[in-house]
C-alpha cells in the first residue's frame, strides 16, 4: 500500500512517490467491481445472443426450405445444432443468469424443429419444473402439446389444447393453439373442425400475417373437403390480411391448383399465363410452369406437357420443379417405349434434388431399367453362344478331315464324345437362355406393364419345355397373369396343361392349396418372407438370417422395404438390441424414401435415438 499512516484515521496514502486522496482509492475499486461485472454480463449476454442468432437464422431457413411432411436439410439441422451448443453454455457457465429460462426454451423449440419430438418434449417439461417462475410458461405448454401431437397422440394433444385455450391469458398464444388444432383436424382428414380452428384463430390474433396465413389453410380445407368454390372465396380473402410473400405466393398456386382440379383448364391457364408475364411473380415461375405441364397432362397434350417439362429442366435447375419435370418426362418415356432415355432422366430427378419427393421411385425405377438392359443383354449373349455351337454342329466334314489318320475305333469313340459334350453345353446354354427368358417376362409384367410381351416370353419358355426346367413355372405364372385379367378361362387351360404334363411340379401345391402367388423374384421374396415369419417368436436369429438374405437379394421387390422393418422389430421387440434395431431402421430410410411408412419410421428412429442416447450410451460409459 506504500508508505504513509497507519489506514484508521488517514485521509491521504503514498503511491509511487505521490498521494493519493482515500476516496480516490474506494472510487478506484468500485470501478474496478464495476467493470468486472460489466464483463461479466456482456460474457454470457453474448453466449445467449450466438444461441439466438443460429435460432432465428435456422429458423428463417426452415421456414423458407421445409414444406409440410418434408425432411428438414441437414444444413437446416446443422444451425439449430449450433443454436442448442450455445444455449447449453448458457446453462452451464450462467446457469442463474436471467436469460437461463430463454436459452432452455431455445434449445426445447429447436430439438422440435429438427424432428427430435421426444427430445423436445422432454425439454418443455424439465423447463416446467425448472422455471416455474418463468412468464415464459404459458408458451412452454402449447410447445408441449406441439410435442405430443407429432409424436402420434393425436387426440390426446387435442384433449390438451382445448384445455389450454380456456385457461391460457395470452391471446397471441390461445390463437396459435386454435391454429394447432386446426393443423391436426387438418391430419386427421377433419377439414370442417379445421376450418373451425382456423376461424377462431383469425378471430383471436391480431397478427395480420398470422391470420393470412390461417385464411389460406382454411381455403386449403375447402379444397381437401372437395368444397371448389368456397375454397376460392376463402382463398380470396388472404388478401384482406397483410400475407408475407410466401403465402401470397403459395396462395396463387394454390388458386391455380383449385381451378386444375375442378377440371376448369382454361381459368388455371390463365392465370398462369398472366403471373408468368408479371416479373413480380418470378419466385413462383419454376411452380406455374409445372403446374402449366400437369394442366396439358390432364388435357391429353403430351407433346405440349413434354416441351414444358423440357423448358423447366433447362431454365431451372437444380430446384425441386425440374427434379419433378425429369420425373414426369421419364414416365412420358415409359409410355412410348423409350426407356434409354427414361433410364437417363430418372437418374437426373436426384442429382436435381436429393430430397426431391419422386427421388426414391425414380432411384429404383432407374435400377430396374438397368436391370433391365442387362437381361437383354444377357438373352442376346446367351443365343450367340448357341448359334455358335450349331455351326460347330453343322462343320462335320472338316472335323471328320482332322481324323482321317486315327484309327476308326478312337474316332469314333471321339466323335461320341464331342456329340455329348456339345449336347450337354447345348443344354445348359438352352437353360440359361430359357431362365433370362423368364425374367425378361417377370419384368414385362410386374414392373413395366407389358403384359403381351410378358405373355409371349412365357408362352416360347413352355413350347420349349423339352430344352429347359422351368416350363411348369411358366405355366404357372401364365395362369397367375390370365386370372389377375379376369381370363379364366386361359387361366384354368394353363392349370390343366401343368397337371397334365408335370404332374410332380411343386407348384401344383400352391394351386391345390388355393395360394395362387406370384412366381419369379417377387415370388421368391414372398416365400422367403413367409418362411421367416415363422420364426419370429421362436428363433429370431433365423428369421433375421433370412430376412437379411431378403433384402441384399430381393432389396428392389415390395419385400426389401418390409423385411428391412422386420428385422429392426424384431431387434427391438424380440432381441432387445436398440442399437442394431436404430441401424437397420436407418438402413429402410436410406433405400425406400418413398414407402408410404417414410415419416412414421423418421418419428421411430428418432425416438430410439433419444432412449439410446439417454440411457444405454449412458450405461456404456459408466
């Protein structure tokens, strides 16, 4: 302290040779307190305005990228990620900080958006606990509610929002309620109790951006309920609210679409005619030139649906519209036999737009066209190579010259033996090319709706029964083809040629036994399934051994998708192993994107994940 008097009593001290007045000193260390506490707030103010900033930044993103039911992007995910990291260190390093109750329902709002329905739920009612001094609460319940509905409770999350519209102070809270609730009669295919909710949203808000936007749902219920008019006129109205640009712009499409539907082509015409010409309207130019080709679809006018869809490919790329657009013109393909150029434009719909809702159904139909080529490929190899055996058949004179100077019995002999070896590759050849056959015919068939090709196929496989092994499965997959025509006539001829001329063919039984099932791969699939089913309480060790032989063989057959899924049950319900039940409900979600099971299976993995994450990968590193 320098030197000077004792502290009681003094009013100056000795600082480096000059005084220094007390007060000055007490000044001095306030300020010094000051400062440090200054320092310290702008700390962990700052930590919790980072964790905003990735909130409001991934949720801009959201609601500009995701539309209803769809994936969110991992880039979306990603920033909603950082928002919850900085939160976390809110809570970690502040944890007594007055932005403690913010920072937790950031993270609570986030895990929502990402998907994460029981994460979240899980936050809404820690935060209850937590902060139950929070003026934050009202809002946590209506989170909590959100939670219940997307994790599958439906009408206990109904039971709960009615609750909270009557005991909720917060109009602004009670109106989004009303909205939520609307958003699940939406789901539940109730579009009168939908609108309901909706009116009483719009009749409590005071957010005219909100209201707008309930006003196009409304009209979007109309339209759902197959009520054409009234959906126009509520659809009308949007504009009696302020609307933000994207449900202005969702409002004219969805105008557009109304009139499309209803058949009424020339008004859908028109206006998209007008809007394409209105530079204002650019955002939604990709959206009106596609539902332009669908309108000239429905009228039959593939030519004119083909130039549109053409015209989007080139004009706007890589956007969802010319993912559609190559997928349309795939199956415009299809229809005219042109399948190199099909095969070609299904692979594009993905490198368009990986999240694409026709990316999955054009990844396999791309495959199966592959698939395709190949056999055909293979048929032609396999009939050169018989081609060239009777050529060698028909060389006998200059064979006979290489043996004149060999004694007559050894040339014999050698002639018998090339006989039979050329007969047997003969055979096999004959087989091969049979079988190949047979699997053109399935694909004729099952998959690209060919049903004379696939019949002819079968019917040269029969007339050749003498030079292969499966004529009785093709009798058997002709009758299967003639009933699934309503031929029964043809159907029943083909039963009888099966009985008759192979009256120890296996698939007599299946006949007998009344189970008429499909042959070829899908069949086989099939027969495997039931095989493993048998299984599933008793061995399901085996029942997966055979299921997983299902999918790495028949993975592209409508058994792929559900031996996949029953391998993950089994691992969940009969083995108890969560871990390998998350990696093959992750194994379904990579290959079959488009299976009407797709979002249901995405609420299960991550429901998994967060029980994994809680308590086993908790348990394992103890």
């Amino acid at each position: 302290m320098g030197k000077g008097k004792s502290w009681r009593g003094i009013t100056t001290i000795r600082r480096g040779g000059q005084k220094v007045k007390r007060d000055e000193i007490v000044n001095w260390r306030f300020s010094l307190l000051l400062l440090v506490f200054i320092l310290g707030s702008c700390a962990y103010f700052n930590t919790f305005y980072n964790a905003q900033f990735y909130y409001e930044q991934a949720l801009k993103q959201y609601n500009e990228k995701v539309e209803e039911g769809l994936t969110v992007p991992v880039a979306v995910r990603r920033d909603f990620d950082k928002a919850i990291e900085k939160a976390n260190k809110v809570l970690v390093k502040y944890p007594d900080s007055k932005w403690a109750d913010d920072a937790y329902l950031i993270i609570g709002k986030s895990n929502f958006y990402k998907g994460d329905y029981l994460v979240a739920k899980k936050n809404f009612e820690n935060f209850i606990v937590e902060y139950p001094w929070s003026d934050k609460i009202e809002e946590v319940r209506l989170w909590h509610a959100r939670c219940v509905w997307k994790m599958g409770d439906k009408e206990f999350a109904l039971i709960e929002l009615k609750k909270y519209t009557k005991e909720v102070k917060n109009d602004k809270y009670r109106s989004e309620a009303y909205f939520t609730m609307g958003e699940i009669y939406d789901e539940l295919g109730f579009p009168d109790s939908a609108v309901s909710c909706y009116e009483k949203a719009i009749e409590t808000s005071k957010d005219d951006k909100f209201c707008a936007e309930c006003q196009y749902r409304i009209a979007r219920a109309y339209l759902r309920g197959g009520e054409i008019d009234r959906a126009i006129r509520s659809l009308n109205k949007v504009y009696d609210f302020s609307p933000t640009v994207r449900i202005g712009n969702k409002t004219q499409v969805l105008l557009v679409k109304i009139y499309s539907e209803a058949g009424r082509y020339e008004e859908a015409k028109g206006i998209i005619l007008k809007k394409l010409a209105d530079p204002d309207n650019k955002d939604i130019w990709a959206e009106l030139e596609l539902l332009l080709g669908m309108i000239y679809l429905k009228e039959g006018d593939q030519k004119a649906a083909e130039s549109r869809f053409s015209e989007i490919t080139q004009n706007y790329r890589r956007t969802p519209q010319s993912a559609e657009a190559y997928y349309h013109l795939a199956e415009l393909n299809m229809k005219s036999g042109d399948y190199k150029t099909a095969q070609k434009r299904y692979e594009m719909v993905s490198r368009e737009d990986p999240d694409s809702r026709f990316a999955f159904d054009a990844k396999q139909k791309a495959k199966l066209l592959k698939r395709f080529f190949k056999v055909q490929k293979d048929v032609e190899k396999v009939w050169k190579k018989i081609e060239e055996i009777r050529q060698v058949g028909k060389d006998k004179p200059t064979r006979e010259d290489s043996l004149k100077d060999v004694p007559e019995s050894l040339r014999r002999a050698i002639e018998v033996h090339r006989k039979r070896a050329l007969e047997l590759d003969s055979l096999e050849l004959f087989n091969d090319y049979y079988e190949k056959l047979y699997e053109l015919a399935e694909m004729y068939y099952f998959d690209l709706s060919l049903v004379d090709s696939a019949i002819a196929n079968l019917k040269k496989i029969v007339l050749g029964k003498a030079r292969n092994r499966i004529a009785d499965k093709a009798l058997y997959t002709l009758s299967y083809i003639y009933n699934d025509r309503g031929d029964t006539a043809e159907a029943k001829l083909c039963i009888e040629k099966l009985k008759g001329e192979f009256p120890l063919s296996q698939y007599i039984s299946l006949i007998d036994e009344d189970t008429l099932r499909r042959a070829g791969r899908e069949g086989e699939a099939e027969n495997l399934y039931v095989k493993a089913e048998k299984y599933f309480d008793t061995d399901p060790q085996k029942a997966i051994g055979i299921l997983s032989t299902i999918f790495n063989e028949y993975g592209d057959t409508e058994y792929g998708g559900k031996s996949t899924l029953a391998i993950a049950w089994l691992y969940e319900n009969r083995m108890y192993d969560i871990k390998n039940s998350i990696k093959w409900y992750k194994i379904f979600l990579d290959n079959y994107r488009g299976d009407p099971k797709y979002s249901e299976i995405e609420s299960k993995l991550r429901e998994l994940n967060s029980i994994y994450d809680e308590y086993v990968r908790e348990d394992s590193t103890e």
